[in-house]
C-alpha cells in the first residue's frame, strides 16, 4: 500500500520561470563555461591517448566536483563507470584555465584574421602559442596537437 504524504511535509518545489539560455547574462555565463568545460576534457582525452605519461594524466585531470564549470560533466556521467565523472575526462583546473585562455585568444582573433588575410589557421596558432601555460606537464606533453586540434574544432564550429 503507497504512503500518502501529508501535504505540510511535501518537499520544496523547484518553480522555473521562462528562461531564453541563449541569453550570455544567464547564470553569468555558467552555461558557456560548463560546455567550455567538456570540450577541454574532450581535448585532454586525446592528448591522454597520444600521451601515456601517468604524471600528466594525474596533473592535468580531476576526479572532484570542485568548480561550478565542472557541473555538466558531473550530470553527464554514464552510470556503468561508477567514478564521480564516469568514463568522461574532467579537466583540472588549471588545463580548464588554459582552454578558457585559448577561447579568449581565438574569439578576440578570429574575426579579424578571417577577414583581412589568408592562413588564418596559422596565424590563429602563433596568437595561441601565446597563451602561457598554467598546468604543470612533463616534457613531452602534445601541447601543439593540443593547439592544433582546439583550433581546428574552433574553426569548424564557426
């Protein structure tokens, strides 16, 4: 037989109003940063299949929900790995920094190189190789396939 709820002991309700999510200003931008979030753990899993080095692996991913940007990869978990981010490779912070910075670079530089020369994707990569690199990685990190491929998504998207 169901239990009946009394209904002064009903759980809170979320109430969600109308909400346009193209909108930048909604949730400052937690919406971008958290896709900007699954594309790095995207990039850094193909670095990880082209670089085997357990000291990079351990540097550069995060097995913690410790930022907000991390909470897409957190809901987006399949449920046959049972870790806190399932077979997705959540970034640490600091590669998630380093993504967000080539982000920044391509966004402020695309639409200039794209209407004014020609190579744009060699020139989008001499701005990115100027990007400082904040995770701490052993010497033979791809970092110029990391670049490489972060700019040939980013065009492809555009």
């Amino acid at each position: 037989m169901p239990v009946l709820v009394n209904p002064r002991e009903q759980p809170n309700t979320l109430h969600i109003g109308a909400t346009d999510y193209s909108d930048k200003n909604v949730g400052d931008g937690l919406i971008e940063a958290n896709t900007t979030c699954y594309v790095a753990g995207y990039l850094l899993m193909k670095c990880l299949k082209r670089h085997t080095c357990q000291m990079c692996k351990d540097k550069l991913t995060s097995n913690t929900l410790d930022d907000n940007r991390k909470m897409f990869c957190f809901f987006k978990t399949s449920d046959a790995d049972k870790t806190v981010f399932g077979g997705l490779h959540a970034p640490s912070i600091s590669f998630l920094d380093f993504v967000t910075k080539m982000e920044d670079a391509f966004f402020a530089n695309f639409s200039i190189f794209s209407r004014s020369i020609t190579c744009v994707g060699k020139h989008l990569l001499t701005k990115l190789k100027n990007v400082a690199v904040p995770f701490e990685k052993c010497k033979d990190f791809p970092l110029d396939y990391l670049r490489k491929l972060f700019l040939r998504m980013r065009i492809y998207y555009c």
